[in-house]
C-alpha cells in the first residue's frame, strides 16, 4: 500500500522554484499517493504551472506571511489541517534555513518525530523508511517511522534529480495560520554575488586552513575565474572570518555536486567531506599526506598549495 | 540578564566514531564541549557584561553524568549548569532532547536562551525551534549577530541570499552560527574556579517528565539498519616535486573542462 498523500513543503527565489523543492516532488511522485505542495509567500499563483509540471496537483497557500520568520505561521497552518482531519501522511522539506524551523516547530505541534539530514526515502509495505549519512558519509543509517504519523522528514540538497511529469497547474487552495509568531522580520539584506553559483557550478574551486592566511584565498578567486568555477571554502575559514559563510562547503554548507572539485589546504573533515563527495571528479592539493581529503581523490596532489596553485595558475594563464 | 545556553558534551569528533550494538552512537568515552556551543556561552557572556549584571546557566543532556565539556564552558564564565543524566535517554530523537532540556530550561526562568545551529556529532539543527516551541517562546535561528535592546533581542539571522535583520520580545530562543564571535579560552583562573561552580544533576522524573516518553521508548522512531556507504575509491597520489601542477593540467584537459 501506497501514502495515501504527500506534501512537500516549496520555496521560492525571485519567482523560481527552488531546485531543492522540485527535487523533493520528484522523489515524492514516486511514493505514490497525491502530491501536493505548502507554500508560504503571496506568489503561489504565478508558482502553479511550474509546480504542477513537477507533479503537484494542488498547493497549500498561507498567502503572503509579510514580515513573519515562516516557522511559527506555517507549522501552525499544517498542524490546523492535520487537526482538521485533512492533513497528509508524510511531509518532506529541504534541508533549509526555514525548512528546518518550520519541521521542528511541526514535531512539537504535532508530537512527533522529525528525522533529519536524509538522502533518501523508500516504503517497506506501509512503513516510511528514509536513509541518513552519518560519519561523513562512510555509514548509512536507515531508521523507520513507527508512530502514526504524519512523518516528518527533511532532506539534503542534491539527493534526487528533479524531472518534469507534465502535469496541469496545480490548484491553489488556501492553508489557513492560526499564529503568525512573534519574531519579524524588519529588513532583508542580499549579498551580491558574481560568478556561477556555488551549488550549480560544474566546477568548484575550494580553499582550506592550509592558506595559511586569509590573503591567500586570492589564490583561489584567481583559479577559480580562470575556470569559470565556484570560489568555496571550508568551516574552517569561513569560522575564521577569510570568507563569507555563502562560500562554505559541507554539512553546514552547501552540498556540491560538480563535475570537477578542487580541494587546496583542505585536510577534509568529515563536515566538509559530506559536502562534496558527490562530486565527480576530486583533485586535492595538501602538503600532509595522511589528509583525509585524499582517501575520496581522483588525483591528490601532496605539495604546498602556495608553490602548487600559482605554478597551476600560470599554467592556465598561457593556453 | 539571565541567560541559559544549551551545550552538547559530544565524543572527540577528531576520533573515528563508533556505534553501540543498539546502532546508536558510543558515547561512553571521554566527551567534550561541541566546539559550536563555545560560540553560545560566548555570546552570552558577553551579553550579560553588556546588560551590566546577571550571570549565565549551562543546561546539558549527557550519559554517565558526565561534565567534562561542562567544566570547560564553566571555565569560560558561566555561572552554573544543570546536567541531565539517565539511562531512560538512551536512543532520544531531537524531539525528546529538546522535551529534557526545555523542562530544565524553564526551571532556570532564562530572559534568553542560546545555542548553536546544530551539534557537531548529530547534526539534527532541529532542537533549539523544538525547545522554543515546547516553552511557548518565539525564536530566531542562524544568528550572525546578537544584540538585545530594552525587551527585544535583535538579530542578524543568515538567508540563502544574504541575511535578513530580525527582531523579537524577550524571552526567546536564539540559535547561533560558528563564527558569531570569538569564543575566549579558559584562563587558569578560570579553570580553577570552575572546578568549585555548582553542577546540578537531574533526572527525566525529576523534572517531572515520565520516563517512558524519552529516549528510544518515546522516539516513534527506530534504525532498521546501518550499512556501508559506496566505497569511492582513492585515485592517484603524487608528490609534488615542482611539476605536480602539469598533472592537474593533464586531468582538466582529460575532463575536457579547459
């Protein structure tokens, strides 16, 4: 036996849904039973063709949340559709910054379990069973839902592919918030940003604590430019203030999965390693040969990034 | 200014970590301060200088009464802790976690709650809204920046596109990012006086809280299985010796990439 219904809770930036939310309708249409969606934001009708060509033949609309952080309004809109009998059997979010507080502010509301940072969802007859990497990937945890439901469970970026079913625009039907919360938002700050996306680039070129100083990433810009890639970095330096936390790679990061990473001066810890091990091709620079970085290597390179990366640079300058 | 930080007293994530025979995590060696929660109790240190008094508390969850990584954060200047230890916790989800320590928090009667985004061993990222939730208190998690202001505490809260300026009455739970500020070492004074501050151990039942709805008894969760990831294979190793940049060259070219 199928789910009977599944939502999927969407986002959206400028307008587009986010790839994360068309990832997860994808995996969601394969667990059969509806698919439907929750959004919180005033732009759900524009969303429905887009939504519906991804599989979701309805959405659940709490219309514009204007200044309120999404977790309190909209796990209050779920937990009011869940009381009133017509809630689903299963809700998946992203691994996001709001798709985390609303599922958590959703466990308490509703008393159940929210199972995190999963790659994966199966049924085993009626029972949800969903995949966990742990120990930076080496492990896979498989952990079963054993209460009634609804289950509650997000996932990492990057875990399923995102394909059209060619579906209708999806009905917008309205998801009514019972607390709009008491922390608001009183203004928004984007931070600029050039060059290919660090989650969509097809190629990343990281930087680590082997820099040695946070000059030295200049390395990375230049190479990375030269290569139309992604400029990254690891916790380590992001913790140390050399770049902007929107660089960082890992499980606190962003998940990459390009074509090509470059790792140089990164040791690879497990928090980083969980970040881009799903890339396609690895090449690590690091000048300790027992860095972790170069167990997951296509080619490891044990040298100092300071004479490797300039040497390499130059190298592209003149083709 | 009284302020309760959430600290998570985690194995050496330098070690390999190891499962128990139940499939959760061994946690019966030696455990420290999650190095993300040093942000917190620095965060609230220096929040209770600013207000100009009050003191902060430590509430943590941990097996075996263990309050290594508690001395540390005591070390640093917090005033206090409370620990919760029982065997009923074995195998807890984030849920029950967060129904333990915001039962101990609301005995603190905290103007402010602190912790990080997530803990570094189990990296759930959920307890800190549930523990709001649980306590009817609003939130802001991912702070960048702190500051509180007559009843409101106002953050800098991250955003996929940059960070947004949020702001909330007090009480309130606020979760922290790695980074919001440069946590201090324990001076020697600091590390001597703390080996004298009060720890309080509790119970689930002595926090009035049933057993039987904690740990793996009240999970509504269970691991059916833990196997080895795909194995990637590690490629080919060169030792620079002034020319390993040619061999970068030679894979992008192979890759068709430059």
């Amino acid at each position: 036996m199928a789910l009977k219904s599944i939502w999927v809770y969407a986002e959206a930036t400028n307008g587009n849904v986010t790839p994360l939310s068309l990832e997860l309708l994808a995996k969601a249409r394969t667990l059969g039973g509806a698919v439907e969606v929750v959004y919180a934001g005033a732009d759900a009708d524009s969303l429905a063709s887009e939504l519906g060509a991804h599989g979701a033949a309805k959405i659940h609309s709490t219309g514009d949340l204007a200044a309120s952080l999404p977790g309190v309004p909209v796990a209050s809109a779920i937990a009011k559709a869940v009381a009133d009998g017509h809630g689903p059997d299963l809700i998946m979010f992203g691994t996001t910054y709001d798709g985390r507080d609303i599922a958590a502010r959703l466990s308490v509301a509703l008393d159940q379990p929210v199972i995190t940072n999963n790659t994966d969802i199966e049924l085993d007859g009626d029972v949800v069973v969903v995949t966990e990497p742990i120990f930076g990937g080496m492990k896979l945890v498989k952990t079963k839902f054993t209460a009634a439901g609804p289950h509650i469970a997000l996932f990492r970026p990057k875990s399923f592919v995102a394909e059209e079913a060619g579906g209708a625009p999806a009905e917008v039907v309205a998801l009514e918030v019972t607390d709009p919360g008491a922390a608001k938002v009183t203004n928004r700050h984007v931070e600029e940003a050039t060059g290919p996306k660090l989650d969509e680039a097809a190629i990343v070129v990281s930087g680590g604590r082997g820099l040695g100083e946070k000059d030295n990433y200049e390395l990375i810009e230049t190479l990375a430019k030269l290569l139309k890639a992604a400029p990254g970095a690891s916790r380590a330096i992001v913790d140390a203030g050399w770049v902007p936390y929107s660089y960082q790679v890992g499980q606190t990061g962003k998940v990459v999965k390009p074509t090509v990473y470059i790792a140089a001066g990164i040791s690879g810890a497990t928090q980083h390693l969980v970040g881009m091990k799903g890339a396609k091709n690895i090449i690590a620079i690091n000048k300790d040969p027992e860095a972790p970085i170069f167990s997951v290597a296509d080619l490891g390179i044990v040298g100092d990034v300071h004479k490797v990366l300039p040497k390499l640079i130059e190298a592209l300058q003149a083709r | 200014m009284h302020v309760v930080v959430c600290v998570k007293q985690i194995p050496d994530p330098a070690e390999p970590g190891k499962l128990e025979g139940d499939l959760t995590l061994d946690r019966s060696g030696k455990l420290i301060l999650d190095e993300s929660d040093s942000y917190g109790v620095e965060m609230a240190l220096q929040l209770v200088d600013k207000a100009g008094g009050g003191e902060v508390t430590l509430v943590s969850m941990a097996p075996n009464n263990e309050n290594s990584g508690l001395r540390t954060a005591l070390a640093m200047g917090a005033a206090k802790a409370i620990l919760i230890s029982d065997p009923a916790l074995s195998g807890a989800g984030a849920l029950d976690t967060a129904k333990v320590l915001a039962a101990a928090i609301k005995s603190a009667e905290p103007d402010l709650v602190l912790a990080a985004t997530e803990s570094s061993d189990g990296y759930t990222g959920t307890v800190p809204e549930q523990i709001a939730a649980l306590l009817g208190l609003p939130s802001i998690t991912f702070a960048k920046e702190v500051h509180i202001e007559g009843q409101s505490v106002n953050v800098r809260r991250q955003t996929e596109a940059g960070y947004d300026e949020v702001t909330c009455p007090l009480p309130a739970v606020v979760s922290v990012t790695a980074g919001v500020v440069e946590p201090r070492y324990p001076s020697f004074k600091g590390i001597m006086a703390a080996k004298s501050k009060p720890v309080e151990e509790q119970t689930v039942a002595g926090l009035g809280l049933d057993p039987a709805g904690v740990g793996s008894a009240g999970a509504g969760q269970e691991i059916v299985a833990v196997e080895d990831a795909p194995v990637r294979n590690a490629g080919e190793i060169i030792v620079d010796e002034g020319e390993a940049f040619t061999n970068i060259v030679s894979f992008l070219d192979g890759l068709k990439v430059i």
